[in-house]
C-alpha cells in the first residue's frame, strides 16, 4: 500500500513540467510548444530568489528613476518567467538567454506561460499527464 502522504506530493510533477502548444499572434495552431516547469519547480524557486536579490539591487541603484525602474521590473519579470522554460520546438538550443529574448519579442507568449505556469489543475489534476521533460527540439 503506498504512503498516504504520496497524494500530496508535487515536486516532480513541477520539475518535470508539461507541454505548452503555442499559437501564432493571430490565434493558429503552429506545431511548435514549450516545456513548461510549474511555479513550484525547483528552478523556478530557485531563479525568484536570485531575480528577487538583484530587483533590489537594481532598484537601489537606479536611485528614483522611475523609468529605469521600470525598465528593471520587466527585465526581471522576464528573466523569471524564463526559469519556467525547460524545453522548445524551435532549432535553436534552449538555453536561458535565448527564452528570454524569444519571451521578450513575444510577450503574448510570456503572458500565456505565466497563466500555465502557475496552473495546478493543468500539472496536478487527477486527468494530467506527465510530458517529456528537458531540452528536446522535437516532439517525441
């Protein structure tokens, strides 16, 4: 009989995360998709605190200027949401730096994977399953 505590458990289901399709600006179905860490992943922890540290420090040393602030915040947001990706579609290798900019020209992408990020019904609902995770650039 498996430990009753076990139903609870999320921690690899948000490290291993699910496939996000994604549909071009205009609504269409594209073939490509986004493996996408839940808000409780590991990595995804991980990068809040790190973004978190350096919005303060960057907040300090913009010393009032609202623009530069702000301009900080979006960064920030970006580079986090960053963190949820593990995997593409696309040919390019999925590394930090290039979902960030790939989030940053299509923020209406960022804005959907924000929304499934944070989704616990998607990750965690009784009829979810688990996707492949890591970087692959094709779907299996």
């Amino acid at each position: 009989m498996s430990n009753p505590m076990d139903q609870f458990k999320t921690r690899e289901r948000a490290n291993e995360g699910k496939r996000l399709p994604l549909y071009a600006p205009g609504g269409g179905k594209t073939d490509h998709w986004l493996q996408v860490r839940h808000v409780w992943s590991d990595a995804f922890q991980e990068a809040n605190e790190t973004e978190l540290a350096a919005l303060q420090e960057g907040i300090l040393s913009a010393q009032g200027d609202k623009d530069a602030i702000s301009a900080i915040k979006r960064e920030s947001q970006v580079k986090l949401l960053a963190a949820l990706v593990s995997g593409w579609s696309f040919d390019g290798e999925c590394t930090p730096e290039a979902v960030t900019q790939f989030l940053r020209d299509a923020p209406q992408i960022a804005a959907q994977l924000d929304k499934f990020a944070a989704d616990g019904r998607a990750f965690f609902g009784n009829d979810s399953t688990s996707s492949d995770a890591g970087s692959s650039q094709s779907e299996p």
